[in-house]
C-alpha cells in the first residue's frame, strides 16, 4: 500500500540559463529573444527529469512518504536519465510504463537572468498514457494526485476508481484539460476531488470569471472540489472550502528559475494533507518548499526534505 501515487507526465527537462537572453516588449507582452545565426553563451546548465508526475512524487518521497509514479516514458537514453532519478530518491518505478515505440518526452526551457522562463516541450509518450495502463490491482494507495496526462477517458476512469474506493484524490489540470473542460468534451466529477490546484490565469480560463482587481477579493468561489486552492505566485493566493473564501500572503524571494514551483507548492500542501495538518499549515507548507525551489536551476533540487 502507497502513502501517493502519482499520475502525470515524466520529461527530461534540460536548462539553459543565460544573461544574453533578452527581453523584448510585443504586442503588450514579452518575448525572451536571442540573435540569429549566432553561439549564445550561457552561465548554467543541467540535465534532470522532470513533468508534475515525477516532480510531485520525488517531492513527496523526499518528505519520507512511500510513493510510486505512473507515467509513460520510452526505452531510451531520456527514460532512463528519468528511471535512474526515481530510483536514487526512493520512488517506487514499477508502475511506470516503458514503451521501445514510443520516445520520452524532452522539453527545452531557457531561462532569463530574472528567473523568468520559455519552454520547447516535446511531449511524446508522456501523452500516451490509456486506460489499459491503469492496473487497479497494483493502484493500492490512499491518495492519487493526477496532473496533466491529455486522455480523457484516463481522467474520467480515474475519477471513478478514486470514488468508488474512497481513494483521496487532488488534481492539477494543465492548459489540454482546461479546454476540454470549458468545451464540453470533459466533464470531471468534481466531487471525487479532494483538492484542485490551478494557478490564477487557469482559473479564470476554467470559471469564465476575472479574478483581476477586487474580484480577487471577493466572495465567489469555485463549487465542486472540497478544496479549491489558486495561486498567483510571490502575490499569493486564495482558497475555497465549504463555500468559504480565504486569502493567503505571499512571499519575494530570490529567483533563479520558476519552473516546478507550481509542483513544490502542490507536494508541501499534500504533506500536510497526509500528516492531517490543518489547512492553514498546509499553505505554508506550500509556500516553504515552491520558494525553496525557486532559488535553485532545475524543478527538483531545492525540494525539501522536511517541512
């Protein structure tokens, strides 16, 4: 029996971060840009796994949870970069799926001076998870945290095992599974949801409503999941519970890279989740391990190992 398992994707993230990347203002917005036909210089680089799904269990695993991780990832030197990383921190790999066919996922993410970054993803089997993949005799744990995975039949049949089985489940949506959602082509059972993490701009993306100004503030919540928590950075956040809307502080840190906090603040709100902690200790727990990632490259080295 698993404290978590956690289901999302498993990517081999490589960092370039560099002082020449410049920051351009367009069309009220800003492109990290670099000069072409030309050898930029970069100050750091690293190579390590990465994807909600191996960032939240190694996470979790680090806190002393006995964890495993359920992706898809291929037969290649990328896999096993993401295999090897798992195994030295403890978390279990036998749900992981391995397919010769398909190739790992790899995303490419330069990072700008002020930590701010933009990522080449290339998904590949990290998107092809199915629902042949989900052995229930081997999903024996008693909480599920489920990130992005692109298969709504996948996220349909997990919502129903985690129902039926009484299964705690917290969910992290990306951007695929929001527009499933707002379009109709996935209609999650929102009361299988024990937590749902989003930041602010996927909130506003999934309710239809502007969270800007005083609407921040104000006493709408999101009906369905027990809990509701949105972030919005060093700005803070909010969260919902029992119809009720609470707010939260945030904290400025220095940055290095930004990439995993969202994962970090998931991993530290869980921790307390499963210790029984109340709500209030769990989004410090939160905010205490997304700002111990920030200030280190890669999505997994500053994630603590304790509370």
């Amino acid at each position: 029996m698993f404290d978590a398992i956690t289901i999302g994707s498993a990517i081999l993230d490589v960092f370039f971060k560099s002082s020449q990347f410049q920051l351009v203002k367009k069309d009220g917005s800003l492109a990290l840009c670099e000069t072409f036909n030309e050898k930029i210089e970069v100050e750091q680089a690293m190579i390590s796994s990465g994807g909600a799904g191996t960032n939240v269990a190694v996470g979790l695993a680090r806190l002393g949870f006995h964890v495993a991780c359920l992706a898809e990832i291929g037969k290649d030197f990328a896999g096993s970069v993401i295999v090897h990383d798992l195994e030295r921190e403890g978390v279990s790999t036998e749900l992981l799926v391995q397919e010769k066919s398909e190739a790992t996922g790899i995303s490419g993410l330069l990072i700008s001076q002020d930590g701010a970054r933009t990522a080449l993803v290339f998904r590949g089997a990290a998107q092809m998870i199915t629902v042949s993949d989900l052995h229930s005799d081997l999903l024996q744990t008693n909480w599920i945290h489920l990130s992005s995975i692109g298969n709504t039949d996948v996220i349909s049949r997990i919502f129903s095992y985690c129902k039926e089985r009484h299964i705690r489940l917290s969910w992290n949506p990306g951007n695929w599974e929001i527009e499933a959602i707002v379009s109709g082509v996935l209609k999650p059972n929102w009361s299988a949801v024990e937590v749902l993490f989003v930041n602010k701009e996927e909130m506003e993306k999934l309710s239809g409503v502007s969270l800007e100004g005083d609407a921040w503030r104000s006493e709408w919540c999101f009906v369905g999941p027990k809990i509701t928590v949105v972030t919005d950075g060093e700005h803070g956040g909010r969260y919902c519970i029992g119809g009720k809307c609470f707010w939260y502080e945030g904290e400025r840190v220095e940055t290095v890279q930004e990439t995993g906090a969202g994962d970090a603040f998931a991993v530290g709100f869980l921790g307390g989740q499963l210790t029984n902690k109340e709500i209030t200790q769990c989004i410090e727990y939160g905010k205490k391990n997304a700002g111990s990632v920030i200030r280190s490259m890669g999505a997994k080295t500053g994630l603590l190992r304790s509370l």
